[in-house]
C-alpha cells in the first residue's frame, strides 16, 4: 500500500542546533517551526498554535544555518520517527523557503 506522507506548512524559526555532519561527511541541523493560524473545524472557527521539530540535511540544512531566529519560514517534507528509541514524529525539510516582508 502506498500512503503519501506529505506536508507543508509555514511559521518561524523558533530554535536553531548548530550544523554539524553526519560521520559521512553530510549536512544536517535541527530546528523548531513555531505555526499560528485559525482553521475551521466542526462548524467553527479554532486558533491553531504548535511547534514543531524539524531536521535538514545538505543544501537545505545550509540554508537554515544562515537564518535568524524569528524568519518566517515555509517548509515541506515528511513525517518520520525521530529514532528507534523514540517513535515522536519529526519532520524532515526536502524543501525550505524564507518568506520576504512577513
């Protein structure tokens, strides 16, 4: 069965690792998105506010890097297990984009 695992979704950069490298030789940095936002669900209307842990690897990892805390950010990618040993969701950034005069 092929389930799609997409997501996309927009807020600020709430909290930066430092870049570091895998043992292979590849970029990685971990990052909070903090999203605030209304949604309509049963029939009214729900503020939404959540922080979400994210993870980058080369090109994209470089790129939040250079960011500064508090840039409005829009990222995509998918949800993972963040290890073995911990089955908490994390997302995984294919795609990162900074968002001019929010």
């Amino acid at each position: 069965m092929n389930v799609e695992n997409r997501v996309e979704i927009a807020g600020r950069l709430a909290a930066l690792d430092a870049l570091r490298h895998t043992p292979a030789g590849v970029a990685v940095i971990e990052f909070r998105l903090h999203h605030e936002s209304e949604r309509d669900e049963a029939g009214s209307r729900r503020k939404v506010n959540a922080d979400i842990d994210a993870i980058a690897f080369e090109t994209e990892a470089r790129l939040v890097a250079a960011a500064t805390l508090n840039s409005p950010i829009r990222v995509e990618g998918f949800l993972c297990a963040k290890s073995r040993r911990s089955r908490k969701a994390l997302l995984h950034a294919t795609r990162i984009e900074f968002i001019e005069g929010e």
